[in-house]
C-alpha cells in the first residue's frame, strides 16, 4: 500500500510538472485579463458542476475573502451554490439552464465567466459560453483532455487553459494549481509581491 501511494503522489507531481510547462503562459495571460477587470470594477463569475463546481467556490472565496495575505476583498460569484435557484430552474426550465439564466441575470459587459470542466462537454456549461458572449462577456475556461464542446465555442477574447490528460483526477488537481497561480498573480499584479517566499 506504501508503494501505491508514493506512485499517486508520483503521478500528481510528473502531470503538474509537464501541464505547468504548456500552460505558465496561458495562466498569465488569463491572470492579465482579470486584473484588468478588476480595475475596471467589473466582476468575476465561476461556475463548474460537481468537483469543478467545488473548485468554482474555492476560487471565489480566495477572491472574496483572501488569498495568502489580507487585502480588500475582490467581486467574485460562484454560480450554482443556491440549490433552490438550480432546482428551480431545472424544475420549471432544464438542468441546461442552470448557469446561463443567472449569467443573463447579473452579467454585465466587461465581467469574465470562469469555467472549470475536466471533459469540456456538459450541456449546462457550453451554455454558460454562449450566455457569456451574448452578453460579451469574455471566457476563461479550465478545460481538460482536447476541451470537448466549450473549446469549440471560444473565441479570440476568451482563453482556455486546457490540462492535456485523460486522468479526471490529474485535471482536477491541476486545475486547483491553475486558480491557486492564477490568485497569487492576480494579488501581487494589484498589490505589489509578497514579502514571503513560496513554501
């Protein structure tokens, strides 16, 4: 057993290491466009469905609340987390419609949709995309394998940020190491490096 958990760990390590050399550009990129709508007041939606909806919240409370350092708190909403909202909608409407309503609701031009998907494919979120851009309102999405459906709709001003694995473990990993990167570089573009070294 000892040696089947030294190999998961191995696994953990040598997909973050190779996903980390395609994806360190991309991730600064995406970190730019949301420091940017930042400063232009604008707000941050997140979404996902079932592991990747957890990492939706994880990304909007170290925006709402803090990171690694206390500074003021920045406008992030994960979408999904009022299950009266999702059981209404998916009652009285689809399961489909879940994030898109609430995009049409309070998105405003100049927010950006942050989607998190290890397939690219569920129905719900490929409707986010195209709420989102009906709204223009720009897309990063965390994708995994060849980023399915969703990789197919973006556009020039969104980015994708996809984990070329088949492993839906690895990508969930990976993607918890994208919002974690994608936090630190939006806290030291707005307010300056951290005094600490990384541990």
């Amino acid at each position: 057993m000892n040696q089947r958990i030294y190999e998961l760990f191995h696994a953990s390590i040598e997909a973050k290491m190779h996903a980390g050399e395609t994806l360190s550009p991309l991730i600064l990129e995406a970190s730019e466009l949301l420091v940017q709508c930042l400063l232009n007041e604008r707000k941050i939606l997140v979404c996902g469905n079932g592991p990747s909806a957890a990492l939706a919240q994880i990304l909007s409370n170290n925006l709402v609340n803090r990171f690694e350092r206390e500074r003021p708190s920045l406008p992030a909403i994960a979408l999904g987390g009022d299950l009266t909202h999702i059981t209404a909608v998916a009652n009285e409407s689809s399961f489909n419609d879940i994030f898109s309503r609430a995009i049409r609701a309070i998105g405003q031009p100049g927010d950006i949709l942050v989607i998190l998907s290890s397939s690219g494919n569920p129905s719900n979120l490929v409707q986010a995309v195209q709420a989102a851009h009906d709204r223009n309102i720009a897309v990063i999405a965390l994708t995994g394998r060849d980023g399915g459906n969703i990789s197919a709709l973006l556009d020039v001003n969104d980015r994708e940020l996809c984990v070329p694995v088949n492993s839906r473990t690895r990508i969930h990993e990976i993607h918890l190491l994208t919002l974690f990167c994608l936090c630190d570089l939006i806290d030291e573009q707005l307010f300056g490096p951290l005094e600490q070294p990384i541990e």
